[in-house]
C-alpha cells in the first residue's frame, strides 16, 4: 500500500483480486457447510449462491463489470430519470395524521411541523379540515390529501383555505382507482379527478390532483414488479382520462403522485423507486413527451411489514426502509410510528417517526449524494431487471384491457394471491424471519396502550400483514391467559448434558414462544422430547412413555427420524404455523 499527495492507492503492492479467485474461496466455504459436494466446480458457485426473488429475478451473489450490460441511467434530474429529480439536500419529511377529532389533529399537526415535519398527509373528513388546518401556514408546508371516496369535497374544503393559490403545495390525493382497488366499489368518479386535475393545472400549479397509491397492491402480497406494474396501469389509465379531459400531455403527467411502499430490505426498496421512475419515463416517452416523465414519488414505510408483537423492532424496519427510500430517490418519505399496528400512535413514537428521516438527513447526510446507489453493478442489474419484469406484467394488464377490467375480473386479485401464497409459506417456515414474532419473541412483553383506531375501509383486494399468522396464534395464547390465569404449555424432557440438548432446547423455547405457548417441567397434554441425535435411537422411545404416562397424549421430538412413540417432529425449515396450530389446539387452547 502505498500514498502520495494525490491520495491513497489501495493495494499498490498486491496482485488484484479476480472474480475466479473469489469463486474458488466460496467453494471451499461451500464444500465446509456442506453445501456444495467435491464434484461441484468453480463454475457452478454462482449459481448455488444466487438467490431468487418473488418475482422470480435470479440475483447474483457476486457482480462484476463483465456481466450482462445495463443501459445508462442518466444524469440525476434527466431523461431516463432513473436517477431521480429530487433537489440534493433533503426530502420532503411528510407525515401522516388522521381522525376526527380537529383539536386533537390540530396540535399534533402543530408539533409536528414545529418540529421538522415539511409537509402534511391528511386522512381526515373534509369538515374537519379547516379546523385541523387553523395555524398552518399553507404558503409553506405542503398538505396533501387522502380523502377515499370524497376528494371532491376534500379538495373543495382545501381550496377554500388557499388565499395564496400560486404558492400552495401538495396534492388533492384524487384516486378512484386506488379506492376500487381497496374496497370493490366501481371508480365512478374519474370524470370528477380529471376535473380536478384541470382546475389545478389552471389555478393551482404547485397541486398535483392525482395519486397513484400502489400501497394497495403492496398489502394484498405483490411483488416489487407487480406493485410497479399496478401503478404503472393505473397511472397510464389517469392519464387517458386527463387527456381526454383536455390536458395536454405534459401537464398530464405532471398531475400524478405516485405512492410506493419502503421495506426493511434496503436493496428491494432502492431498485424499485428506481426502476419505478424508469418505466414511467418510457410511458412518457412513448407518449412524445419524454422530457416531461419525470415520476414524483412518495414513499411509504410498508404497513405490511409493522408488527403488533414487539412494536420497538418496527423502530429498525422503519429505520431501513427510510434509508432505502431516501437513497432511493423518493421525494417525499413517511415513516410510520412503531406503535402503528397497535391503534392510534401517541406523541413519542410520532416523536421517533418524524426524527428517523431528520436524522438520516441532518446527521448521517443520505441526501447529500444524488443517487448514491448508482453505478453500483448490483443496483444497476436490479433496477434494470425489475423494471422488465414490471413492464412485462404492465403490458399484461393492458392486454386484457386496462387495470379497471384487470381489477373487475380477477386477473390482478389472483396474480397477486398467488405471489402471497408464496410468500406466506416462506413466512411459515420461517425462511422470512420476523425478528420478535417468528424469531427471538418475547413471551412476558408489555405492550404499549393505544386508542384503538378503526380499521380502514375493505371488500376489495385484501389486506395483509407478514406477522398476520403467528399473531393470530398468539392472540389465541391471549385470550387463554386470560380466561385461565396461565399460558398454555407444552413440557420439554431433555436428554443428555446441558451442553447436548441445550441448542435444540432454544430451538424449541423460541418456535413455542412464536406461537405464544410456554415450555414447562411439569404435566402437560403435549411434549417435547430434546436431545442430541445419538440419544434418541435408546431413549426417545422410553422417555415418550414415561410423558405419556405422566398425562402426555402427543409427543413431539426436536428433530428428524422415525422413532416409536413420536407422534411428530419440530426441526428447522418445518412449517412452524402449521406445527403451532397443532399444539395449541391439542392443548384445548379455542380457535
């Protein structure tokens, strides 16, 4: 190694590492774990590390310059805009506030503005509006609207308030679509957004009138490219409609937000706000106006992904998916509280929410760069990747005539049930981990007390959650804690040393606690037998007698194999909810 005063050379006096190198390491890492045999060649590493999405993209564990070519992204702020448009500094700190109490909306509305918050989303009555709004200055943070089903109203109210129209900023959050989406009911007012869009391309030109919330399809199990593909149907039919209306296309494109969801996995989140705004510069390209296609997104931190068991752990999956969405590009990001699958969020974790973005901005500088994920060779394939399997699945809606008939028949319900079938069943063998509900929960956590807040509106696509299984089990646990003073329990008999049958102790510790089911020494209709593998070829028969005999009338083992006496066996990448189900149903535990 060497330095000058032109800056440090890393590695002057070491060969350069080469991809065939590192392919020859990996393989004797592999050979080590077993998971790769003597006849497995250098070759075929790739291969066995590659890793495969729910979109079915093969994402390889090394990347190089020699792979297959991404076509050039851009500079930041122009066509294809894959490297986005927001201004370098920061995003729009845009918070969620909701109910229909104005007073109680005013002040936290008050705090958090006063506290860093830049713009405002607001799911609340249009009556409720002005009173809501009372002390804001709306020259100066931006309000944007979720109305459902009356953002005609909404806007009307919104308008009202405006003394200054040119300086206003935000959106009317017009979608009927969406609405259709969520709830079944037929998008009868298109005509009414695309007036809307008009009056504020004329009068309101810093209000966009349309959204694209593609949360919708995220929270009936999409995929990264479904999500993108739904959005991007949804957005190409809002602009027929606005066109037809009489807006030129460029104004057209200019009155749509688009409102993706941010996940815990960083890499995911990062290329599909990139490939996002990829695909709809296409749009815009072939619509002939290609230099007007610039996506203006906001970005959500995945509901779905919230859970109601450890809610704190949520504090890390908002953390990551703020960074990832800010590296992304998003121009506007909501956090949501930790405590927001428990009811209404109190003033700490609204607190917390608002200062994850303000710190990632103010402290660790995320927005200084523009796209810093850019020109990574990962990124760079991903991106590109998820924006063909998005655009493939686009034009298969578009083919069966748009996402209205793709809603209307099913197509895009059974699309998307399928990949969360898929899903759910990777989150019941636990290759999803849930850190606190799958994985490490806390049997004796309190959780916090919050003002339960109703649940939003349904009958369309549904609405799921990735905790949804084991929490239901666990609120099984609940309400027999609370009808019987205990939890219910399964008994563990151990073989051998602590030091024999300690990891297979854990193991099931932590699988019963995922279900809400304690362990115990004492009676129990169900127990666990946990050893070393050596011990159960002698004892696992006997010690499942004496259980039986001491009340046991289900005996499960903590491994594989077929020994007498076992009725079932609980092992690594066995299907924990259906395990789970078993147990407590064995234990009397109602449904």
């Amino acid at each position: 190694m060497s330095t000058s005063a032109e800056g440090l050379t890393l590695g002057a006096d070491f060969p350069a590492a080469t991809a065939e190198q590192w392919r020859r390491l990996a393989l004797a890492a592999l050979r080590k774990s077993g998971g790769a045999t003597e006849d497995t060649t250098p070759e075929q590493v790739e291969e066995l590390l590659a890793s495969v999405t729910y979109d079915g993209l093969k994402v390889a564990a090394l990347h190089t310059p020699d792979g297959p070519p991404v076509p050039p992204s851009g500079l930041p702020g122009q066509f294809p805009f894959v490297r986005g448009s927001r201004a370098v500094g920061g995003w729009d700190l845009r918070q969620r506030h909701g109910g229909s109490d104005p007073k109680q909306v005013r002040e936290e509305i008050l705090t958090d503005l006063e506290n860093g918050v830049t713009s405002l989303w607001l799911a609340v009555p249009p009556s409720v509006l002005p009173a809501a709004l009372d002390g804001v200055y709306l020259d100066l943070a931006a309000v944007v609207l979720d109305p459902g089903p009356n953002f005609v109203a909404a806007a009307e109210a919104l308008f009202a308030l405006l003394d200054e129209p040119l300086k206003a900023r935000g959106g009317l959050g017009a979608d009927p679509l969406g609405w259709q989406a969520r709830t079944g009911e037929a998008a009868t007012g298109l005509g009414d957004a695309a007036a809307l869009a008009v009056r504020c391309a004329a009068d309101y030109p810093g209000l966009r009138a349309i959204t694209v919330d593609a949360t919708v399809y995220h929270e009936a199990g999409a995929s990264d490219a479904e999500e993108l593909a739904c959005a991007l149907a949804a957005g190409v039919a809002y602009l027929r409609v606005l066109t037809d209306a009489g807006l030129p296309i460029e104004k057209a494109l200019g009155q749509l937000e688009f409102r993706f969801a941010a996940t815990a996995d960083q890499f995911a989140t990062i290329a599909k706000l990139r490939a996002a705004r990829r695909v709809w510069a296409r749009v815009a390209e072939m619509c002939g106006a290609p230099e007007a296609g610039a996506q203006h997104q906001h970005a959500v931190t995945s509901a779905a992904m919230m859970t109601a068991r450890d809610p704190w752990v949520n504090l890390l999956r908002t953390t990551l998916a703020t960074f990832a969405a800010g590296v992304g590009g998003a121009d506007a990001v909501t956090v949501l509280p930790f405590d927001h699958r428990l009811g209404r969020p109190d003033a700490f974790a609204r607190r917390l929410a608002r200062n994850t973005s303000i710190l990632l901005v103010e402290e660790s500088h995320v927005a200084r760069v523009a796209d810093p994920a850019g020109g990574s060779w990962y990124v760079e394939r991903y991106t590109e990747d998820l924006a063909h399997a998005a655009w493939d699945w686009f034009t298969t809606i578009e083919g069966a005539g748009g996402i209205v008939a793709g809603l209307d028949s099913g197509l895009i319900a059974d699309r998307l049930a399928a990949t969360w079938a898929k899903r759910a069943d990777n989150l019941a063998h636990r290759r999803d981990p849930l850190t606190g509900v799958s994985e490490f929960p806390n049997l004796g956590e309190r959780l916090p007390e919050r003002t339960p807040v109703p649940e939003p509106a349904g009958g369309g696509l549904p609405r799921h959650r990735l905790a949804e299984a084991f929490e239901r089990l666990r609120d099984r646990s609940d309400a027999h804690l609370a009808a019987t003073g205990s939890r219910p329990a399964v008994r563990l008999a151990v073989l051998g040393s602590p030091a024999a049958h300690g990891p297979r102790v854990t193991f099931v510790t932590n699988l019963l606690a995922a279900g809400g089911i304690a362990v115990t020494d004492g009676a129990s209709p169900v127990a666990c037998v946990c050893g070393p593998d050596k011990a159960y070829a002698e004892e696992a028969f006997p010690s499942s007698e004496v259980l039986r005999a001491g009340g046991a009338s289900r005996v499960l083992l903590a491994g594989r194999g077929d020994y007498p006496g076992i009725d079932g066996y609980v092992f690594t990448g066995g299907d924990a909810i259906a395990t789970l189900t078993t147990v407590l149903d064995d234990l009397g535990v109602p449904r």
